[in-house]
C-alpha cells in the first residue's frame, strides 16, 4: 500500500525520509505545495468519490496507509499577495488528502492534530494537564496586563506563531522590559504576544519523539552570550550532546504528546539552576536532520520505520 508524503526536495529532512523509504523498497507517492505540486492531482467531485491521479496511477478512498507530512511555509522572491493566495489554496487542496486514507492511516502527523498542536497556548495547557512544569507565563494583547506581569521580573516575549523571512531572519526569544511595551501598546493591541519570566538555566533540551521513542539531546547554550536567551540565535557557539532523561520526565513527555494525538514533535525545555525541568513548547514538524548526523540518533531510520508500520 502506498506512503504518501508532502513536503518538497529542498527540505533535507524531507529528502532523508523519502530516500530511506525508497531504500526499503516502499511504495512513496510525492507531493507538495510548490516544486512538485502540479505533476499530480486530486478531485474531489459531489457526483463521485475522491480521486488522486498521478500519471497512470489512479487512487480513490481508503488507499493510503500512511502519511508524512512536512509541508513548510513557501517564501516566494518577490513576495505578493497573488502568490501568497496561491500557497494557502495548494495546502488547502493537500491538506484533503485526507479523504483517502485509510482510517487507521499512521500519519505524521495527522492534520487535524497538528493544527492543534502549533498553537502555543493549546501545548502549554496540555503539558500543564500532564504534570509537566512551565514558566509563569500570561499570553495577552492588553499592555496593562503585560507591563504588571512584567514589573520586577526579568521576563521575556515570543511570538504565538512562527514569523520568518525569506531571507533566513526569524523573531526569536527577546529579553523585555515594562518600557517596551508602554512606549508600544498599540503594537501589542494589534500583535498579541506570550510573556513569561526568564528561567536562569544550567542547560536547554531538545527531545525528538517519533511514537513511543524519545530522543532527547542536551544543549550547552550558557557559556555565550549570543545563546544565554535563545540558543537559536547562534548554533554554531552550542554544544550538543546525548542525555537521559528522568523516568518521570519521559513518561509526561509520552502522555503529553499521546494526548495531542501526535507521532512526532520537538520539544524544547529547560533545566533550571536548580535542576528542575520546564517545558517551553513544541513543533510538530521541528527539525532534527543536524542533531542526528551530530549525535548518531536514528531519528530518520525511527520516522521510516514507523511510516512503515515497524514502530516499536
């Protein structure tokens, strides 16, 4: 039975996946929503059941058995809001695949599911529900608010969704002051932001789940100043390296990530002077590609694996 996967080559991550799953001699169908989105097709019609047709090969319901997806926001050169009409109408098209998979369809992650996870206020809620420690947080529009949360705290915003550039330039993590944001309240009216104080850390994890496995890697990110906030900001002055998490750590990881009813998420967190751990958030299509060839985790080998029905 085929393995439907969505995304484009450009994506490494996604290369590394497909090209494994070829090696294992599966049935791949690609699609995305720019490079290879008009070699095939799918019509869904009122007078007869959905069909996907790529070249010769015509599939209807209930054909697909397994499905990954790493679909990533497309930057155009010479932005408009033509082309940027045109991406939204694509994904939407894509993201109906869905009409034929089979019901036990073992996606990555499914997209209604993913939908939920990539709203930060939803995974906070849901790591509370868990038991998993988070930052006194407040998500707002109201600079009153934000400026009382803020008041004798070192604090620090982030965006309630991922903002990027085509030229590479993301708004990461940023130490904030109750200033800021009285001599800009109209931008926060408009933009609402997440404020949460600032944790003193010992170091930072990054811990890639694929189904039941759990790959968690340490970040060594307080020994520069570019990466005390956002160790984002400068890779190349982190160190990585392998860690084992608590038992209690890993088993809220599982039930947090099996309650949002996802097969893959990276998770950020840290652990505090004080060794305690704190979740902060998760991306149910993080990227992983560097810690894997950095560290030797077979976090590739696992995604294929389980698209294949081999998860342990």
């Amino acid at each position: 039975m085929p393995i439907l996967i969505l995304g484009d080559s450009d994506d490494l991550h996604y290369s590394q996946v497909r090209d494994l799953l070829v090696s294992y001699g599966g049935d791949v169908l690609e699609w995305g929503a720019y490079e290879t989105f008009g070699q095939p097709s799918l019509s869904i019609s009122s007078n007869s059941a959905p069909a996907f047709q790529l070249g010769n090969r015509r599939l209807g319901p209930n054909s697909i058995t397994a499905m990954y997806n790493r679909l990533k926001p497309v930057f155009f050169a010479e932005p408009s809001h033509t082309w940027e009409y045109v991406s939204r109408e694509r994904k939407m098209l894509v993201s109906a695949i869905r009409l034929l998979m089979t019901p036990d369809c073992r996606c990555v992650n499914d997209f209604y599911s993913q939908v939920i996870a990539e709203n930060k206020a939803l995974q906070l809620d849901f790591a509370r529900r868990v038991g998993l420690a988070i930052p006194p947080t407040l998500i707002t529009n109201d600079p009153e608010e934000a400026m009382n949360f803020c008041q004798g705290q070192r604090s620090i915003f982030k965006a309630l969704t991922w903002l990027g550039q085509p030229d590479g330039r993301s708004l990461l993590t940023t130490l904030i002051e109750p200033d800021d944001i009285q001599q800009n309240p109209e931008e926060l009216k408009a933009a609402p932001c997440i404020f949460q104080h600032y944790i003193e850390k010992d170091h930072e994890l990054r811990v890639t789940c694929v189904g039941r496995q759990l790959f968690p890697a340490k970040i060594v990110s307080q020994e520069s100043a570019d990466t005390l906030v956002d160790w984002r900001k400068s890779i190349q002055d982190c160190k990585f390296d392998r860690v084992e998490l608590p038992t209690d750590i890993k088993r809220r990881l599982l039930a947090l990530v099996e309650s949002m009813k996802l097969n893959f998420a990276a998770i950020d967190m840290i652990v505090d002077t004080n060794g305690s751990y704190l979740f902060l958030e998760l991306n149910p299509q993080g990227n992983w590609l560097w810690l894997e060839q950095m560290l030797d985790l077979p976090i590739s080998k696992s995604i294929a694996d389980l698209l294949r029905g081999f998860a342990p």
